[in-house]
C-alpha cells in the first residue's frame, strides 16, 4: 500500500489557535483526507512547541507553573482541532519523553559527523521569531521586522552546527530537486539567501533554563528550533526500528515566516545525521486584516471558533481555500466570507442538492434506483490537487456545481413531470449521479457536508432528513466548533 506522510509547523503556545493556525492546518487535512481517499496509507501529524521563551512568558503572565501552563495550553491546542473534525493522526508535544529521545538521537548524529562545537555568540535576539537577527535586518530603533517589537542584546556562551558546511549541498540538492521547496517564490528566496553565505547558528541556550537539556552540559538547554523541527521525526517514530517505514515525510506545510528554518536548517540537520530529506516543503502566504499580518503579538488575531460560528466549520474552510491560491498573501474579510457563503454554498450548492432531493420525492415517490456512471472528466481536478492548487481545484468543482444547475433549468424537469416520465426520471438520475461525484470531490475540503450529499441520496432513496446543508446563518444556533467525522 501507498504511504503518504503530511505534517503542519508545530505551533507556539503562548495563545489560543487564531485563523492563521487554522489555514495551515486544514490544508495539511485536505491533504491528507485527499490520499486516503486514494487508498493511501496516510500519517498526518500536528502538534506543539512547548519549550520556547515565549512559553514562559506566558506562562508567567498566566500566574501558572510551565508545567500546568504547557499541560492545559496543549490540551487546548489538540481538543480545538478535534473539535474542528481535523483528521491529524498524531499531535506531538515537545516535553514528552518520545520527543526528547529523538532529539538527543539527532545530536548524537550530527556531534558524529563532528558537525557540533561550543563557542560564544552575541547579537540580537527575537523572542517573538526565537531567532538572533542581523542588524541590517532589523527596523529602525532596532525592531523586529515581523513583530515590531525590540529585540534583545544576548552575549553567551553555546554549542554551535556548522551550517556553513551545508552551504553548497545544499544548493546542489535544490537544483536537482526543483519540487523540495515550493512555491517557486520561495525557493528563489532560499536559493538567494544562501548564496548570500550561510554562517553557523547557535543550537543551545545558556540563558534560557527552560527547554531539553543539552546532552551532557546542564547549563545549556537545546535551542527551540533544533528541538521544535524534530517534531517531524519524532512522529514517524524515530529512532525506532519502524521509522524507515514512514519516513521521510512527503509535506511539511508551513508559513512563509518559517521558511528559512524549514528549507535551510532542517535539511542541513537532516543530512548531517544521515536521514533522508522530506519530499517537498510548501510555504503558504499570510492573511492580512487592513494591510497587517494576523498575530498573538500585533493583537489582530481572530479566533477561528468564533469566525465559524453560525456558519459552521466547513463554511470556513471553503472560504479559505478557495479564496487564495495557496502560497500567496489574502486579505480576510468578514462581509466577503458572508457573501461566499450564501452565493458559492447556499445557493449554488445548497439549493441544487435540495431542489433536486424534493422534485426525485415528489415525481419519483422518493425512489432513486440505478445511477449512470459518473460522466466527468476531474483531470484539471486531479491536477490542481498535485499542485495544492486549491483554490483551482475549488473551481472545478463549481464548475461541475454550475453546470448541473444550468443542466436542469434546460431540461425543466417539471415540465418533463407532465409528459414525460421516461426523461424525467432520466434528467434526475443524471442529477444524483453528478451530485455523487461533486460529494466525492469535495470530501477532503468540506467533509461534512460532503457528508450530508451522500447521506441525502445513500441506498436508492432520498432521505429528507438529512437536512439543509446551509442555512441562513441568522436562523441556525450557534454550536461548537465541529463538522463531525
């Protein structure tokens, strides 16, 4: 059977999921509900960055032990995507036992390859990117370009990976595998900031007392991005025996903002420990609310519980996938989310499976019977999705959507219902059987209601009480935060 690996960033903890989290995540279960689909055997793994400074802070703010603050955070994380019916097969913390070893196994490795060494550091430290800056990188009164917040003078002594060494190879294995990072923006970006020169990177902490201990020296922890990027290694299982079964990962979906750690560290880590390199790492853009990236730290997050709210989860997701073509930047609205909700789902979608469910219940007495093979090409379909086309993958759905619609405004099956049965029965067996297909394409976006279409025409009979499958948002009660299976 076909093995197909997916993760998202694990996310800090400082905060609450907001949409940003969101968007990352369900395109990684889009992903992976796509290959299962496939009959792919599938590992979707989610997760946490538990030992990063920005926890204690937190946890300090919250008046909260680190144990207790990272505990009920976690717990907060990992129910959140449960209840938003996110199918992630694994959700790794960074303080468990399993993580730990892992890590310790990756240092093992690259200490071999004699790619560790101790010294001393002193520059400007981003505790929002957790990551030194180089002064030219820095805004004026020595912000943080991406937080716009002071950054930190840290002098101290740490152990060191020798990412210089990585420099050529790592330009060698982009140019032979153009697929490894995508969008082609970003590898651009990649392949430029390491032409630039890439210089070692500090991969311990010896002012920071919260983290993994460093192997060996208890007066350093391990830095959180040479921890936090194991997270993927760890899921697959590493260092167990099994972990070659799984590994190496097929996706890593992550934000622009974390490029660099995923498409210039990670990999050098992983080829001085001798592990394979994940297939393919896809850095979506930002959303923006009136120009301005979301984030914790620039107080414009928006909940992603309270943004569904009475539209329901699957309303959200449609909107965010099908709003952008992921890689690129979107600007969020509310009022557009409103309108594609009741022009693209209530009206498009929603009204043709009702008409359809009502004329085969009152022509057909309910009676569905025998359906016509699915008569639709889903090439382009098929082809954006091996893109992560989804926004055009969307499209072709709406096309098949549209295209139904204006198919029964011509045939006018009821009219046919007054002098021609034959065809009209004809007319509304070809209607379920596209319905069918739609239902099948849109599984891995909108699984509820995808759901629902099944269930609506499942056995050879229309079954009624399945239900609108979008009402007007002011008539339905607000519910948690889930689309069930």
């Amino acid at each position: 059977m076909a093995k197909f690996f997916v993760t998202t960033p694990i996310y800090y903890i400082n905060d609450k999921p907001h949409i940003g989290h969101a968007y990352s995540t369900f395109a990684a279960d889009v992903v992976a509900r796509y290959h299962r689909q496939k009959g792919e055997e599938v590992l979707f793994s989610a997760g946490v960055d538990e030992n990063s400074q920005k926890t204690v802070q937190a946890a300090e703010a919250a008046g909260k032990s680190l144990a207790d603050y990272t505990k009920d955070m976690s717990d907060i994380w990992e129910s959140t995507w449960r209840r938003a019916g996110v199918s992630n097969d694994a959700f790794i913390r960074t303080t468990t036992p399993e993580h730990k070893a892992a890590v310790y196994e990756l240092i093992k490795r690259v200490r071999a390859k004699d790619d560790i060494y101790k010294g001393t550091y002193e520059g400007y430290y981003c505790v929002g990117c957790e990551e030194f800056k180089k002064e030219d990188e820095l805004l004026e009164g020595k912000l943080c370009p991406i937080h716009k917040k002071p950054v930190d003078l840290i002098k101290e002594d740490n152990y060191f990976f020798k990412l210089s060494k990585y420099q050529q190879p790592l330009l060698d294995y982009i140019k032979e595998h153009p697929e490894f990072i995508q969008p082609e923006s970003r590898r651009n970006e990649v392949v430029a900031f390491i032409e630039r020169g890439l210089h070692d990177f500090s991969v311990s902490r010896s002012t920071q007392k919260w983290g993994i201990p460093w192997p060996d020296d208890k007066d350093q922890v391990v830095y959180v991005w040479f921890d936090a990027l194991v997270n993927y290694l760890t899921a697959a299982g590493f260092p167990k025996a099994s972990f070659a079964e799984k590994w190496p990962a097929d996706l890593h979906i992550v934000g622009k903002d974390i490029i660099k750690f995923h498409c210039i560290y990670w990999p050098a880590m992983l080829m001085s420990a001798g592990l394979p390199l994940p297939r393919q790492v896809f850095a979506h853009g930002f959303f923006t609310i009136d120009g301005q990236k979301i984030s914790k730290s620039l107080g414009n997050a928006i909940d992603p519980v309270e943004l569904a709210g009475n539209f329901g989860i699957d309303a959200l997701r449609y909107y965010l996938l099908s709003e952008f073509a992921f890689g690129a930047d979107g600007e969020f609205s509310r009022t557009r989310f409103e309108t594609i909700y009741n022009s693209d789902l209530a009206n498009d979608l929603g009204n043709l499976v009702q008409r359809v469910a009502v004329m085969i219940t009152r022509y057909l007495d309910g009676t569905i019977g025998e359906l016509p093979p699915h008569s639709h090409d889903i090439t382009p379909y098929e082809e954006a999705m091996a893109e992560l086309r989804f926004d055009r993958a969307l499209g072709e759905v709406w096309l098949l959507i549209r295209g139904l619609n204006q198919y029964l405004e011509e045939e006018k099956p009821w009219q046919l219902a007054k002098n021609d049965t034959t065809q009209l029965a004809e007319v509304l067996h070809h209607a379920v059987s596209d319905l069918v297909q739609i239902a099948t394409l849109l599984m891995p976006f909108v699984p509820g209601t995808a759901k629902k279409i099944a269930d609506t025409f499942a056995a050879g009979r229309v079954h009624a009480e399945v239900g609108l499958l979008f009402p007007k948002p002011e008539t339905i009660e607000k519910t948690e935060f889930t689309i069930g299976a």
